[in-house]
C-alpha cells in the first residue's frame, strides 16, 4: 500500500492547506492526502473516510507514527455515505477527492460538507484521456 507516486501532488496538498483549517479526506486510503494535511499544513482536524480494513488500518498507524492521532477522526465504510452519516455537513474548509480514476461519486457528499458561510476548497482528481486534455 505505499506508494513513492505522486509525492510533489502530496506535498503540493500539505502546502495549500492552511493552519487550523478542517479538512475531510473522502477516500483516505493510507493516508497520503491526511498526512501532508496534518503534518505540513497543520489542519485543526481531518475527518479521514476509507471503506478497505487493511488501508484504515494502516492510517491508523501512520497518524500515530507521525504524532497527529488525536487530530483525525477515521470513518471506515462508504466514503458517499460518510457526510450524512458522521454528521459533517457544513463542517469543513477543504476536501480532498483522491479516488482514481474518478471521484465523482463524491462530489455531492463533498459540497455538502464544505462550510456554507465562507465556502472552501475541492481537490478533485480524476484521470483524463489524453485526447480531452486540452478540454480540462
């Protein structure tokens, strides 16, 4: 489940996020957007949704290793459902869309829980064919 991939993305996302700022990781695997959140962006809490035992798991371990346990809450189960069911509507500053290749299954959930009064941001991902890429 480790991955070398993509780590100026990772680090990118750590840097956009701001101080204090709270932070919803729909498919948070490992954690590879949970933990530059957290660690380099100094998030007050990042809410982390992953439906595979085996990756929450290993997020669950990787917050501790990296001293930020107690600013996460990890929600295993359907990363769609996790909004309504957790109560995080109108919660959040950012959220972050890190399912390959689409995440759009999400983006519902997603606008739902960004803060009405002040907005925030989606880091959708998604892959594009090559030949749509200038549409994007």
């Amino acid at each position: 489940m480790f991955s070398r991939g993509n780590i100026t993305e990772k680090v990118r996302f750590g840097k956009l996020v701001q101080k204090d700022e709270v932070v919803l990781d729909l498919y948070s695997g490992i954690g590879y957007f949970t933990l530059p959140a957290l660690v380099i962006g100094k998030a007050k809490h990042v809410y982390a949704c992953e439906w595979n035992i085996h990756a929450v798991e290993a997020l669950r371990y990787n917050l501790a290793q990296n001293g930020v346990a107690n600013c996460a809450s990890v929600f295993h189960g359907d990363s769609r459902t996790a909004v309504a069911l957790h109560g995080l509507e109108n919660k959040v500053n950012r959220v972050s869309l890190g399912l390959l290749p689409s995440s759009e299954g999400g983006w519902e959930s997603a606008v739902r829980a960004l803060r009405r009064k002040t907005g925030g941001w989606l880091h959708v991902h998604g892959n594009v064919p090559v030949k749509e890429m200038n549409k994007w």
